[in-house]
C-alpha cells in the first residue's frame, strides 16, 4: 500500500480537493482503470488552512432532504466551515469523485487531519 501525504496549507478549497480526488481515483498511476480502486493511503494535513474566499463563504450553501415534506434543510458553509472544516473538505472531495460503488472504497483511504 503506498503512503501519501498532501499539505492543504494555503491551497483553495477547490483546487486542493480535485487534487486529493485524482489521487483517490489513481489518475496518476500506469496502471491506472477506473473500475478499480488504487491502493493507497492518503493523508490530508492543514485542513484547517484551506483559503476560502469570503463571497464563497456567504453564498455556498449545501443542503441536505430526509423525503419528508418540509424537511429541506440548507447550510451556509460559514457555519459549516466554522463547526468543522474536515468534514467540509471530505464533502467537496465526497462530491468530486464519480457516484458509484466505488466511492465509498476510496474514501476509505482518505484521512484528513487538521
């Protein structure tokens, strides 16, 4: 199993998190097949560092539905930024990667650290 460690201190939210995902995905790799999942374990250091911009952090808003009627639930990610910034990291990069089995196998081997 490789290591690998990524420094997100001073990096965009965005940038670093498509970073991070084509790590996940083996991109990089020459044995690279997407319907594999490469083997490696990657550690995310300085989530905590990551830059938003202060427009970004007024307008992005993330939401969340249980199926019930009225139970739409919005969140601006000032608030989530503020509470936790390692699970809004893990959400963005959760978002970049492609929605199948798969997913949930690669972010296995994601850690992200503060």
């Amino acid at each position: 199993m490789k290591k690998i460690v990524y420094d997100a201190a001073n990096q965009p939210l965005g940038r670093a998190a498509s970073e991070v995902a084509k790590v996940l995905l083996g991109k990089g790799e020459l044995d690279y097949a997407p319907n594999r999942v490469f083997s490696c374990e990657l550690t995310v250091r300085n989530a905590n560092k990551l830059k938003i911009s202060a427009k970004k952090l007024q307008q992005k808003e993330y939401f969340t539905h249980s199926g019930y009627i009225g139970n739409l639930r919005r969140y601006q990610l000032k608030d989530l930024a503020a509470a936790d910034m390692k699970k809004v990291f893990y959400r963005v990069v959760r978002g970049m990667l492609p929605a199948n089995k798969l997913r949930n196998e690669r972010l296995k081997n994601l850690k992200i650290e503060s």
